[in-house]
C-alpha cells in the first residue's frame, strides 16, 4: 500500500493551486491525487468532506438524481427560449 493514492475534488479552476501543493493528475482517473509521501492535510480542502457545494442528491421514488452546481456565480443557464447572450 505504499503506492496508495488518495484521491481529490478539485475543480478545474484550482488545479494549479493543488498541482503547486504536491497533487498529481490521474489521466486514466481523469482526477487529481495527493502521492502517498505527501502530507494529505495539506489537501484537506479537496478531500471528499469538502464544505463546497459541487453536488448534491435527491432522493426520488426509484432512483436518485445528481444536481450539479456551477462553480461561476455569474453562470446564466439556457433554457432554450432565448440564447443569454442577447
């Protein structure tokens, strides 16, 4: 287990802050990971009890959904009425 790798949350936007601290990227995982001789509570905030809001599940009779978030506040959903750049 000296090759275990310990897998992180980072979004795309942060990943040169991560890479700066150590992480490595899995391209087969297509996920970042902190190297087993790294200290992981430098990655604390990437780790999967993260307090960001990147998902969420509810629940539903027979199968659960995923709601993502957008990372940018400014983010404006199309909704197939009028295009948002108008």
């Amino acid at each position: 287990m000296a090759n275990e790798k310990i897998y992180l949350n980072v979004p795309f936007a942060e990943k040169d802050a991560a890479k700066a601290l150590g992480a490595r990227w899995d391209a087969a995982a297509k996920k970042w990971y902190a190297p087993a001789d790294k200290d992981a509570s430098v990655f604390a905030q990437w780790l999967n009890g993260s307090t960001a809001p990147v998902a969420a599940k509810a629940a539903t009779a027979n199968k659960a959904a995923v709601i993502t978030y957008p990372v940018d506040k400014n983010f404006v959903a199309y909704n197939g009425d009028e295009p948002p750049w108008l």
